[in-house]
C-alpha cells in the first residue's frame, strides 16, 4: 500500500515502514494544492520586494545584504555548498530515508513555500531507492544545516532552485527528527522485550508474585505501572509461582521486586516521547513561516526542537535503571547465595581442570560492560550549548538533538544485548530449578529463546555470542507475549496471588 504525503499525520510507524521497509510513498492531492497556495504567497513576496529572511535577504550575519531576483540562483547554488560542512561515516540507509520522508512531508505542509516539485523529486528518491549519502556528525540541532546540505546537493544537484528553496532545503530538523522516529520504535521494541525477560526471571528465581497484585497500580496509578502489571500478569498466566508457598521469599531483591515501577516509568517517558514526536513530524520547522490566510511571510523559530530533545533525553534516563536492573537480575541468578542454584547455572566442575570454567557467570563482565556504557548515553545533552559567537551572536543556544537521537538509538543497541543476556540465564536458571508449569507468555519465550540458543550442561561450550537472542529483542516477536491475555482480561492467576 503507497503512503499518501498529506504535511499532516505521518506517524513514527509510516517513518519506520518507508525507511526500512522499502513502503512507496505519493504526494497527496490536497497537499498539492496546499504547496501551491503557499508558493504563490513566495512568489508574490518577491515580486514586491518584502524584507523575507532568505528570500530577498541574506542569512545569517548576511541577513542584511539585499537579493535580487538575478542573485537567486547563484545565492541558493553558494548556500548548499557553503553549509556542506558535516563530517564522519554516513549514517545507516534507513536514517537518510527517514530524513528525506520528513523534509517530504514538510514541503507537503505548505510551510516553507517550495514548489511541489521539490517534494516529487524526494517521493521519486525515495520510491526509486535512491538514498544520498547524509554524513553523521555537524548538527547542533539549531536547524540540521550541515547533513541537509548533504541530502540537498545529492538531489536537488541539477534542479535550479528559485527564491526561499535553498533555506529551505536547510533550515529544517528533519535530520534529527527522522532519526528520533527510528530510535523511539526501536525502543519501544526493548521495552517489550525487557518486560518479556524480566518475567522469566521471576520465574527462573522464584520470586513473589505480589508484586504485581491489581492493588499495586490501583494505589500508584501510573499508566506505565498499570501497563507493566497487566504485561507481567499475562506472561505469567498459569505460572507455578501463582500457587501458594512457590515464593522463595517473602521480600526479593529490588532487581525483581521493583520491575513494575521501573518499567512502568520508562514506558511512561516512552509514551510522552512518541506523542512530542508525532507532533513534531508533521510541525513547521522552518524560518520564514508562510501565511497563505494573511498572503504573508513571517519570521520564526520554529526549528527549535527542544520538545524532542528533552523528550529523548528523558527516554534515555528512564531506561537506564530498566537495563542497570537486567544486568543485576541476570548476575543474581547466577549466584548460589541468592538463586539457590548452582553457581554459574552448570553445575559443579568435574575435574580440577574444569574449575577454570565459571559457566554462564563469565557474562556477568560483558553484561556489566554493556550496561555500565548505556548508562553513559542516559547524560542529558539538550541543555547544551556549543557556542554563543556563531552569526554574530544571534545564533546563541542549540539543542543537540541529533545527538540526542543517535545516543538514544546507540543505547537502545545497547539495551538489546543486556535483555539477551537476561533471557539466556533466566532460560538456563528456569531450566535448572525444573519447577513447572511455566506462565503461558514466558513458556512461549523459553521455546523462542531455545530455538535460538540451546542448554548449557557441564563441560558444554558456551554461545560465541547471543546475536540470535539480540536480533528477537529487536525483532519484537516477544511484544505480543502476554499482552492479549492482559487486554482480554483473561488472566487466570490462583488466589494465592492475593494472598
């Protein structure tokens, strides 16, 4: 099915779909119509000659030296080469779509004033495969100048811009903006995944069900908690810790006892992140403004992008005790004082030489590593300040968003491998502890973990790696575990529960 470009209501979902998924795109007719109106406004500001910044203006420090309609071409020609000054590798393919998919969708709008030819020729880019090469670094997030030069001199090469078109190609976020789509999916998809693990951890140690009594967001009433709760009451459906006596303890460690509150607010911050996004998807974010209702141009600041900067920073800062606290559960179930289990879920060594072996317990150094580094992108960055000199001055705050959105996708990356190494031992441990019957979610998530990774036994080889258990996190084949029962309001646990 083709997306229709309205300028109006692209979703984070449409992002993901056409940037990763190939999905075609076409620009609407109303935004035709509504590209046309606004590029007639342009077109009759020039005509008389109105004071518009970019326009019939110089930017920047320039902002005062007066175009003419014969410097037009040669000033929108010197804009995109002189702004080509990012630097690094080339951002992932799908990056590049997402941000030619927002810049669409923005001309789409009718704000900036560019002809429809512009957004044709990226709907015929991005239906055509066509992705330039948008390097990584070079944004403060104050307008993402310098990559949006990159994608304009790879598309717009050849095309003879007319007046207003060259800023803007330039004075947009769509770079930071289609970046924060991919990265809040895909976050989403570990938070799915990270629910799904921690509920085999409390099974693999037997922990108190309590936790997720139905008066617990009753009297926290929290949207992510009450979330949390009615995920982890469906995983863990028809669970042998439902019956009563099947706690170890009656207070488990704050690692298990804490993960509905923990989750629930990372959810939370995830909620409130998609919803500054999917405003800011279909937003103006450029400067000048055009009013087609008051035949106008106004100047604005509509590229500051604050609200999903913050917004990312706060995603990263809620997530980090999420993944801080899988690494914890993961390091305690393989340890005998608090599991009950043999240390290292294998069993004892069988010979002097197989005492070098420590089992699973050698990926408590990687897990740490890896969630010790997720914890370093959870700095806010959205208050920071390059410089205060830039344009004379007048350029003197920026939001780093992009940064913001590549720290959030990094430690999402991040956030995979730690839940694969909460679902390895927590299926080990699970195994090993041989109570039964599992829930009905995390039975299901045992098979998928096993027929990705097998069991452990003394002297067997542990996994090269857990690719194949990172690659489920992210797949979001575990999202749908337990949270049909949840909705359907089929969840089943004993009375021992509220016991």
């Amino acid at each position: 099915m083709t997306l229709a470009i309205t300028g109006r209501d692209l979703t984070i979902d449409d992002v993901v779909r056409v940037a990763r998924e190939g999905q075609r795109v076409a620009l609407s007719a109303p935004a035709r119509m509504q590209m046309k109106r606004s590029r007639t406004v342009v077109e009759r500001a020039a005509a008389r000659g109105d004071e518009v910044y970019g326009l019939t203006t110089g930017v920047g420090v320039f902002k005062r030296a007066r175009l003419t309609a014969a410097d037009v071409a040669e000033f929108n020609r010197r804009l995109l080469v002189n702004h080509r000054v990012a630097q690094g590798p080339p951002v992932p393919a799908d990056v590049a779509r997402a941000t030619m998919l927002r810049l669409a969708n923005g001309f789409a709008s009718g704000h900036p004033g560019v002809r429809v030819e512009l957004a044709e020729r990226l709907v015929d880019a991005l239906n055509g495969g066509d992705t330039p090469v948008v390097r990584r670094f070079g944004s403060p997030g104050l307008a993402d100048l310098a990559p949006m030069a990159d994608l304009a001199e790879a598309l717009f090469a050849g095309l003879e811009l007319e007046a207003g078109e060259g800023l803007a190609l330039l004075n947009n976020n769509a770079f930071s903006t289609g970046a924060a789509a991919l990265a809040l999916h895909d976050a989403r998809r570990l938070l799915d995944g990270a629910d799904a693990a921690a509920a085999l951890s409390l099974e693999a140690f037997a922990a108190n069900l309590t936790i997720i009594h139905p008066a617990v967001p009753a009297s926290r009433p929290y949207p992510g908690l009450a979330a949390v709760v009615g995920r982890l009451r469906g995983l863990l459906d028809g669970s042998y810790l439902s019956q009563a006596g099947a706690a170890r303890s009656l207070q488990d460690p704050a690692s298990f006892r804490d993960v509905p509150q923990l989750h629930g607010a990372a959810w939370d911050a995830l909620t409130y992140a998609e919803t500054q996004l999917g405003i800011e998807l279909n937003a103006g974010q450029g400067n000048p403004l055009v009013l087609p209702a008051e035949d106008r141009i106004i100047s604005v600041a509509n590229y500051e992008v604050v609200p999903v900067a913050a917004a990312l920073d706060l995603v990263r800062i809620a997530l980090a005790p999420v993944l801080t606290s899988s690494a914890e559960r993961a390091s305690k179930l393989m340890q005998s004082p608090w599991s009950g289990l043999p240390d290292g879920l294998v069993g004892e060594p069988d010979s002097a030489a197989s005492s070098a072996d420590s089992g699973l317990s050698i990926y408590t150094i990687a897990d740490e590593a890896l969630a010790g580094e997720a914890r370093l992108l959870a700095q806010p960055v959205s208050f920071e300040l390059v410089s205060s000199t830039g344009a004379q001055g007048i350029e003197d705050r920026a939001t780093m968003a992009p940064l913001g959105a590549r720290r959030t996708a990094d430690m999402v990356g991040l956030g995979e491998r730690v839940a694969a190494v909460e679902l390895f031992v927590a299926a080990q441990a699970v195994e090993l502890r041989g109570r039964g019957p599992l829930g009905r979610g995390t039975g299901r998530l045992l098979e998928l973990v096993r027929e990705r990774v097998p069991f452990v036994g003394p002297g067997d080889a542990l996994p090269d790696d857990l690719d194949a258990l990172a690659a489920l996190v992210h797949s979001g084949e575990a999202a749908t575990l337990g949270r049909d029962e949840a909705r359907a309001g089929k969840v089943r646990l004993d009375d021992a529960l509220s016991g």
